[in-house]
C-alpha cells in the first residue's frame, strides 16, 4: 500500500485523540482532592533536590577520602540512607518532572531539557496544596527553561530561567524578576529564602511542604569563594575504566563503538568540554562546589532542631540524576551506567525508627507517593511510582526486583543514543535503539565497575533474552511504546552551548 499525506494525518489524528482521551481520563479518575487514608497529624515535609550529585559522593561512603560533607552524613547515619535509589532518566528536566508527577518520562512527556511540561499535568504538591498545606518551590525548575514565572501547586515561588547562574542570578520572586549582585552565590541565596519560608510558618497551624532545588553542583561548576582551591592539594583517584590499555581487566573490545566515540568530544575525557578545564581541576571544582550543598543542608537542620520540629518534619536529600567522572571515558551523565543513573537519597527527621539503611530499589518516582502518604493521603490512580513510607516505618511489604531506565536521543547532544536498560540486584541489561552497535549485560555483584559486557556469552544468553522481553513488557504496561518527538530547534542550536542544560 502506499503511504501518502493523508495517511500521515489519518494517524497522527489517531495517536492524538488517544493522547487527549488519556489525559481527560486521568484527569477524571484524579481529582485534586485525594483520599485521606490516615487520621494520624499530616507531617511536616522538606524535600531538598541537589543536580549531578552522584550516589557515591558524601563523606561516609568513603569514596572521596578528602571529600567532606558532615550534614549528608548526619542524614545517613542518624536518619536512613537508601542505598539503591535510581532515577528513571538520567537527565535534569525528565528526573525532575518525574519526581514531581511519580510518572516515567515517557508518561508525562518532558523527555529532553528543553521541552516545558503540559498544563494538563499534575504534580503531587498540588495535592498537598488542596489538603490544606503551605507549599513553596525555591530553585532550580528547568522544565520549560524559557521562562521563570510560577508554577501551579505552590503558594510561595522563588526560582530562575533554565539552568541559571552559580553568581549574581537574577530571580522570580512570586512573579516579578530581581536581579542579585555584588557576588551573591546561588546556593546561600536559595538558602535564605528557605529559611525566610520556615520562619513565617513560625505559629501556623498549617503543616509545610517546601522544595528546595539547588543549581549546584550542576556543571560548569563553580564553588563559593570560601570553598574555592580547597582540594587543590588533594590527590584525585582514576576509576579503572578511564584508562582501557592501563587495565588487563577492562574488555575494551566489548565497549559500545558510541561510548568509545565519545571519549573525544564534549563529554569525554580526552576532550572534556571542547578543552576548557582538565580533568583533576574539573573533579576537585564538582566537590569544592558541593561543600556549599552540605552547608545548604545544615543551616535547615539546625533550625529545625533549634524549634523543636524534627518530631513533625521529614528531611528529604536527593540528586536528581547521577554522573560519570571518567568511568568508560566518560564525564556527564545520560548513559545506563552505575555512576549515570544511580543518586544519593537521605531521610531524617520525623521520628525516624532507627533504620539505619535500606537496601531495597528505590526511583525518583517514588518520591511523590511517598510524600503524599507523609501527609495521609491516597496515591493517584496515574502514578508509576509507590509509596516507600511503610519500609521507613520498619514493616515489610512486596516491592520491586528490578527498575526500568530510558533516556531519548537529543540533537544537542547526538553522540547518545536512545537507551533503555533493566536492572536488577544483580543483573544490568541496556538496550540501545537507532543504532548499528553491540547492546550490554553486566553481572553487577561480581563486576560493580561493568568493565566485561556479557552479551555475546552463550551462558548468559536465556537472561539476556529474557531482561529483553521485560523491557519490551514494561513500555508496553506502561504506554512506552511511542518514542515521543519534540521540534527541534534547526539552526538555532550553537553547538558552543552545549553542557548548559
């Protein structure tokens, strides 16, 4: 048969419509006005989101010996540490529209940095809004980074356009723009302002939920004055996938030709960022750059217990995606790699039971049913993610053996292609799409630096068949079989931006 433009309409009508019925369902079926499933006082909620901090990069895991972070480690070993939290896509505006809507990005659409969220969208403070709580956003929002104006779901609105400005940012402040000078830092000015909304709940019988998004340590980094040349004595380690010929171990040969490709170029370290910084200097800016974090972190701690509010608050830490620092010759994040897609995840506060870490598979999606459940609220009928409140209690319940992972190929960026990966606690499979290039299997107990892909092992070949078949079962549970495209930007793209998103 042949294919004309009035085929190409006829479907494109077909998809349409059954995007639209979908989202009137959800609509319908999630009005903002949820169950109250508890009759327990709604707690007290402050979710602080940090960008490219890998899972690994705190204190107490020891894995930067020079790397002090004592608030992250207060969280983890007073609090809980979830040791196996995971984004869904390892990017800043997908990871962030999940956390915010419990959805995957193939669900809620924002799948790359520059597209904005729809409005039929609902995020989960909207719901907290409607019970009756005090909300605020302060930060870094970056979905849709054309604009700054406030968003729906929060009664007080600090934030910036796109991916701002680690000094002298200019801000909108509940709708109307002010520019800050005179070297004021990002990271003490969200801080402030945080702590400026803590203050006027001061006497409120309204419980509180605030988001606190900070830029850092987002790339280009750049630390605070008082934390900068910190390291600059320190010794930087090199993971044993940096160097392929230094390392027998590492079969190189059975590295995706993408991954190898990319060494030389903006996200790679043989070219890192088109030559600008070095990869020592880049690694000892990321930490100097997260001190300011930790800081960030420990002013709202002290306040809370100062005012006697632990008991009623929950404390949140979490990156909203993870990133490489040399592993496979790469930097950046994107990728199904551990380093890419793996993020740190603390909770303090709230009476916390003693349950000093938790190994379960927890994913940004999570968050959101989770914080509503805090709040004794019901989940939304068109959330992905579920509540992991009853672990932090200390109960037992039925939960996930594996997590999914998708990113989307983007024009800025096309040395990445499309990625979709299953992972469970001891088997890692990615699958890459628009490409002629070797896929992956990595034994994650005996091999954590993914250094001998698996794929072409015949003793291995039933798993792989069958990780396959679950990718392909989940996008289609889950209405993830259409890859959604956005409009490119043609020639408006300067390639000398790229890094900024």
């Amino acid at each position: 048969m042949k294919f004309n433009i009035l085929h190409f309409i006829i479907i494109s009508s077909i998809i349409w419509s059954a995007c639209t019925k979908q989202q009137k369902v959800e609509e319908t079926e999630n009005p903002l006005v949820l169950e109250k499933i508890s009759d327990e006082k709604p707690k007290n909620v402050i979710f602080i989101l940090s960008d490219d901090h890998r899972y690994d990069f705190m204190g107490f895991t020891g894995k930067v010996p020079f790397l002090k972070t004592p608030a992250m480690d207060k969280m983890a070993t007073e609090g809980i540490h979830f040791r196996n939290a995971f984004v869904t896509t390892s990017l800043c505006s997908p990871s962030r529209a999940s956390i915010l809507t419990g959805q995957f990005s193939h669900h809620h659409g924002v799948v790359d940095n520059q597209a904005p969220i729809a409005d039929s969208v609902r995020y989960f403070p909207q719901y907290l809004q409607e019970a009756g709580y005090a909300t605020a956003f302060i930060g870094k929002w970056h979905m849709g980074h054309e604009t700054s104006e406030p968003r729906k779901g929060f009664d007080q609105w600090i934030s910036f356009r796109g991916q701002g400005q680690y000094y002298n940012p200019t801000i909108n402040i509940n709708g109307e723009e002010k520019p800050y000078g005179d070297s004021t830092y990002i990271t003490d000015l969200l801080t402030d302002f945080a702590m400026e909304f803590l203050r006027d709940q001061e006497g409120s019988e309204k419980p509180f939920f605030m988001y606190l998004s900070h830029k850092g340590v987002h790339a280009e980094f750049r630390p605070a004055k008082r934390h900068q040349h910190a390291y600059d004595n320190e010794k930087v380690s090199y993971p044993p996938t940096m160097f392929p010929d230094n390392n027998p171990d590492y079969n190189y040969e059975l590295v995706p030709d993408w991954v190898k490709e990319q060494r030389y170029s903006w996200h790679g370290v043989d070219y890192m960022y088109h030559g600008q910084t070095n990869f020592e200097n880049f690694y000892k800016d990321y930490c100097e750059t997260l001190l300011s974090i930790d800081e960030s972190i420990q002013t709202i701690l002290n306040y809370l217990e100062e005012n006697n509010l632990l008991e009623d608050t929950y404390v949140f830490y979490m990156g909203d995606n993870g990133f490489s620092f040399g592993e496979h010759g790469l930097i950046d994040k994107r990728h199904a790699y551990e380093e890419s897609i793996r993020v740190p995840l603390l909770l303090y506060g709230a009476g916390s039971t003693g349950q000093s870490a938790l190994d379960q598979m927890i994913q940004n999606i999570d968050i959101g049913p989770t914080i509503l459940q805090m709040a004794g609220l019901a989940k939304p009928k068109n959330m992905d993610g579920e509540s992991f409140l009853p672990m932090v209690k200390g109960e037992n319940i039925p939960w996930r053996e594996r997590i999914y992972y998708e990113y989307f190929w983007e024009r800025p960026f096309p040395q990445t292609p499309t990625v979709h990966a299953v992972r469970t606690d001891s088997f890692k499979y990615i699958r890459y799409h628009g490409i002629w290039d070797i896929n992956e299997l990595y034994d994650l107990k005996n091999d954590p630096w993914e250094m001998n892909n698996l794929i072409r092992d015949t003793a291995y070949f039933e798993l792989t068949k069958q990780l396959n078949s679950d990718i392909f079962t989940w996008l289609t549970e889950t209405n993830g079989l259409y890859i959604p495209l956005r409009q490119d930007y043609g020639t408006k793209i300067d390639h000398k931006y790229r890094g900024t998103y």
